[in-house]
C-alpha cells in the first residue's frame, strides 16, 4: 500500500513537472517528509534518485516536438545542474537535520512569496 502512496506522489510531482517545471523540491522532498516521515536528507537524496533517470522525458519530448525547448541553454543549464547538485550535496551532508529542513522551508517562503508578489 505504500508502494501506491509513493506512485501517486510521483504521478503528482509528475503533473506539476509537465504543467510548471517543479516537481522534486517542491513535491517529493516535502511527500517523503511528511508522508514516510523520511529525514530531510535521505528525502533529498530520494527525490534526487528517482528523478535521475525519468526527469521529464516525456514532457521534454511533447514541449520540443512543439519547438519549444532550447537545446542549447537546456545543456547549458545540465552542466550547471551536474556541478550544482555535486556542491548542493556536499553542502547538505555537512548540515544537521534541522537546519536543512529550516532552510529548505525558508527557501521555499521565499519563491512563493516572490512568486505571489510579482
């Protein structure tokens, strides 16, 4: 039965990925806390497996077949990605539970808040 909770909240993460972009940050990471009761690290480092492979192909494909995907700045931003996630984790393994978990909500405060003010 929790294997069926863990689907649906990749099929949520999923929709919001193909409808805004979002999905492992602002869907799993906080699912898998709430949910399995995970620590913020290993839901970090789950969201991070389970996107590695499947992170939007399909959507990928439906936005480029309608031309609206650059290839170019799309790389660009993958190297970023590799190199970012790299230092991303370093900096997390390096921080305690409960300060990973403050800054990942105050960062999420922060977007929302940009986001309803703009």
């Amino acid at each position: 039965m929790f294997y069926v909770l863990m689907g649906v909240l990749g099929v949520a993460a999923g929709v919001l990925a193909g409808l805004f972009g979002v999905g492992g940050g602002v869907i799993i990471v906080p699912g898998l806390v709430l949910l399995a009761k995970f620590d913020q690290h290993t839901a970090t480092g789950t969201s991070l497996a389970a996107l590695l492979l499947p992170v939007g192909i399909l959507g990928v494909l439906e936005f480029n077949r309608r031309g609206q995907v650059n290839v170019p700045y799309a790389a660009a931003i993958a190297v970023g990605l590799v190199l970012g996630a790299l230092l991303g984790a370093k900096l997390a393994g390096g921080m305690s539970e409960v300060m990973l978990r403050r800054a990942f909500g105050a960062f999420l405060l922060l977007v929302a808040g940009k986001l309803l003010l703009t």
